[in-house]
C-alpha cells in the first residue's frame, strides 16, 4: 500500500461569476431596471400604451403595439382586449384564449400591490418573486385588499414574469444589434473572448511543453470557468464564435501524431443545441470529458487533440427549452454563425420578436396557428414554448430544479472548491443568492490556502486601474453607499479583507485600452494575484 498516492484531480483556478453588471452596457436590462418596468407598466394601466412607450422607448413601434395588445389580452379587464389582440397579434381565437389560461397580467399587477416600497416608492423584484413563490410552495391563495387570488393565478402571474423578462432581453438585444455605438461595444466584448481564445490555445501548448499528456485533466481542462448568472446567452454565444475563429486560424500541431488542436466548451450537462446552421431542429452535442478523453486518447490518430472550457448557467438561460412530454432539455441558439445573430434569442411570443422560420412540417404547423414562439424538441419533437423556459428567478425560496439545472450547479459546485482565484465580474452577490454565499463560505473553509477575489463594477468615483489594500479599504470608506463598496464588503465578509482586490471603472473598460482589448489588461484580470 506504500505506492498508494493522494488524488487531486486537477479543476480551473479560477472562475468568473459573471453577473448583469458586465451586460447592462450592452442594453440588456438589470433585475433592478426589470423591476422599475413592470411596476410602471402596472400602476399605468388606464393609459398602458403610454407606459411601454416610456419604459421601453427602444422597441420598434410594432413590438410596442403588439405588447400593448397582448397584455391587454391578459388582463381579463378590457372587454375588446380579445378581438385586439387577435387583430393586432395575427392569431386564432383558440390560441388567445390558450394565452389568457398560460398568463395573467391582472394577478401580477395585484401582487404588486402587495410588494413593500423603498423611501423612492420603489419595489424590488427579489420581493415580488419571494411574494410568489412563498404562496406557491405553501399552496395558497393571497388577498389583495378585498380581492383574493388563487394558487392558479399566482401560478400564471409568475409564468407571465418569466415571459415578459425573456421579451425586455430580447428587445434589448435587438436595441444592441441595430444601435452603432452598442454594436461598437459589442464588437469590443468579442475582441475580449478572442484573446481568451488565443490564451487557453498559447496555454495549451505551454501544458504540452511541459510534457503533460493529452488525455490529461491538467491539459484539456482551460485554466478559467465561467458561471454565468444572466440569463442571456451573449458571452457563451461570443466564446463559442471566437473558438471557432481561434480552431479555423491555428496552425501548431500536437501529439505524436501531429494533429491540430481545437478549443471547444464544457456546459456540464449532455446538452442538446439546436443546429445553429441546421435545415431541421436535429441536435449537436458541444464538447464534454467523455468526447474530450475519446479524441485525446494517445494510441490513435483522430484528426484533432482538444482542449475545454467549463461553463454554467446554474439559473438557467433564455435559449433552454425544457420539453413538456420528455423533460429533455433542448438549447436554442439561432440559426447563423455569427456574433451579430439577429435570431440568437429564442423566438418570442410576439411576432415581431419571432424569426418565423420553420424548420419542420410541425413547426410550420405551429406558426400557423399563432404559436409565434414554437421551438420543436430535438429528442421527441414536441412543440415547446415560451412558458416552458428554463430559467430560475431571483428569489430565497429555491423550488426544486429540472435535473439538468441541478447537475449544472452540481458540477459548478466543485470547480468552485477547488478554485485559488474568483473573479466577482459585474456581479454583486445580492442577499436572494444565500445559497452561493453557502457554497462560497464552504470553499473558504475547504483549505488553509487563501482564496483570491478580484472585484469588477462600476462607480463614477473610481479611477482606471486595480485597487489593494489600504488603497481599496480608504475608498470604500468614503464612498460606502457604491455598489462596489457593497459588493467588496460582502465578499470581504467571506474571504478576507486583505483577499480581495476591487476594480471600479467597470465593464467593458476593465480589459480595454485605447479603445481595443489588451492582452495585458485581460491577464491581469485573470491573474491570480
């Protein structure tokens, strides 16, 4: 037994929680700005139209009109909201009234009654959700000053959030796609993703240097992790085009056979993507370890060594469709290659947010009858919908997870025991997410070896560069009421003050110079200091 030797398997040393803060530059709205349109589209309902006009001024005409209409539909109040809707809309009378069973406006606006209001007459979204799922999970009703509504309206006013969230991020997006100054900054995110991609291809041949083998943890894992906490898909969709940029400019070859090496990603679930460049809705499998240590297997040729990058979507995102039939999940991500998809959302219920590209007879069927947001299940070829979205909202009641998610999180758990650097990208670590400070506080307490944090966010008072120490400490003291100070107060909190480090000029500036990202300031970033 004295050849017995410790296990280590080898894991990402860091990882980059990357939070709404790192997207809010790009137009895709906060969980705060969420909140403050939904209580102006609620407490503005004798003049509706006025208030999605005013909270959401970048949507076409059309888009307004329809959301106009259809919110009217589901609102059960206005006695024409039906025949407007089918006008407006283009749908049957059966799908209208499929919609009013789905959703219901009216209970979102009275449980908004409900909400407690901040000294700015404001409400939180976190409060909203907790309201909701606190009722859900106990089974009952809830009263609104003299009117009472039942589990099933509850049910539908949390269903009808969840849709208008997908339809404000997708608006957003398409704001970013048609807004030159955004597209701009858009390209300068993709200029960020392509310099991770030549880093983990510059490490890879570093780690074959070294002589580490191929179907080695240590080699085919890259040195970052993502855990995304939006819901969006823009830095997966942005790192996916910029592998495949980096896999088609690479010349080394690797090995003994001498075989080219291709970067791809890990999303921790044997995950179905609808083919981006497809004619059907058939699938494509990303990379995962099991194909990873198949194509990196030292005895045979087969025409490429890889190399992968994990990345987690513990709250889910708004191209995962959970089919109601076989609970498989299917993931949606458009049907062009390129960074400036303008179908990279799922299609909307509204259809001037939907592609209307059938890929199938039963799609097309689908369309046909309304159903603007159909997206067919790649395993079973069931319809999906809007309403059957995986995403988890922000509340402190965690409903159980579909399975996929809860071996996302499972997978994302470890990789944050084992990590010596984690980057706080953007995000706050709010007080709905005490799960994560758990896993955090554990990780702490895994080992005697320090955890390093770097902080990203934005405050007007911060100047460009990093900030340590005494330095971080003095200007957190005099400005207490910054997010920034917050966000370091909380993880300091956890980690140690003399851990964490703090950058305030935010995102995208943290890795730019000179108005183009820099390898250098990109290391630093990742560095693990």
């Amino acid at each position: 037994m004295s050849d017995v030797k410790n296990y280590t398997p080898y894991w990402p040393s860091t990882i980059i929680f990357w939070g709404a803060g790192t997207t809010q530059p790009l137009n895709i709205k906060t969980t705060s700005e969420l909140g403050q349109i939904f209580q102006t589209l609620a407490e503005h309902n004798k003049n509706l139209r006025a208030a999605i006009d005013q909270t959401l001024p970048e949507a076409e005409e059309q888009v307004r009109r329809e959301l106009d209409a259809l919110l009217k539909l589901i609102n059960f109040e206005d006695p024409d909201g039906e025949q407007t809707a089918i006008e407006v809309l283009g749908i049957p009378k059966a799908r209208a009234h499929h919609l009013q069973m789905l959703y219901d406006w009216n209970a979102v606006k009275l449980v908004i009654e409900r909400c407690p209001r901040n000294s700015e007459h404001r409400f939180s979204l976190d409060d909203l959700f907790n309201l909701l799922d606190l009722h859900i999970y106990a089974r009952q009703g809830i009263e609104v000053g003299e009117r009472f509504i039942t589990l099933d309206r509850l049910i539908a006013a949390r269903r009808t959030l969840l849709m208008l969230t997908q339809l404000i991020h997708a608006v957003g997006y398409q704001k970013l796609l048609h807004d030159q100054n955004l597209r701009l900054m858009y390209q300068q995110y993709h200029q960020f993703t392509l310099l991770l991609a030549k880093r983990m291809h510059e490490e890879g041949l570093n780690r074959v240097a070294k002589g580490i083998s191929l179907d080695d943890r240590a080699f085919y894992l890259f040195s970052y992790a993502v855990v995304s906490m939006n819901w969006d898909p823009l830095l997966l969709w942005l790192i996916f085009n910029s592998h495949k940029e980096q896999n088609m400019a690479a010349a080394e070859k690797i090995g003994k056979y001498d075989e080219p090496m291709k970067l791809f990603n890990d999303l921790a679930h044997f995950i179905a993507v609808r083919q981006v460049d497809g004619a059907t809705p058939a699938a494509w499998f990303p990379m995962n370890e099991t194909a990873v240590q198949q194509l990196n297997d030292l005895r045979y040729p087969t025409g490429r060594r890889v190399r992968i990058g994990k990345f987690y979507f513990p709250h889910g995102c708004h191209g995962f469709r959970r089919c109601p039939k076989c609970g498989k999940l299917t993931f949606y991500l458009g049907d062009e290659w390129r960074i400036d998809s303008p179908c990279l959302f799922p299609p909307q219920i509204l259809p001037s947010l939907s592609q209307q590209k059938p890929r199938s007879r039963e799609e097309k069927k689908a369309l046909e009858a309304g159903i603007f947001d159909a997206v067919q299940c790649t395993y079973c070829g069931t319809i999906t919908e809007t309403h059957h979205t995986a995403i988890a909202m922000q509340s402190q009641l965690k409903p159980e997870q579909p399975s996929f998610i809860q071996e996302i999180q499972n997978d994302m758990r470890v990789a944050i025991e084992h990590a010596r650097h984690i980057i706080f990208a953007g995000y706050s670590l709010p007080d709905d997410d005490f799960i994560d400070r758990i896993m955090l506080s554990a990780r702490r307490k895994m080992d005697g070896e320090q955890v390093k944090c770097s902080i990203i966010n934005f405050d007007p008072h911060a100047k460009e560069g990093w900030m340590y120490g005494q330095a971080l400490h003095a200007f957190c003291s005099a400005h207490p009421n910054a997010s920034l100070a917050s966000t370091c107060s909380r993880v300091a909190a956890i980690f140690g003050e003399e851990n964490i480090r703090g950058y305030g000029a935010g995102f995208p500036q943290v890795f730019l110079k000179n108005g183009r990202a820099d390898p250098q300031k990109v290391a630093e970033m990742l560095r693990v200091w």
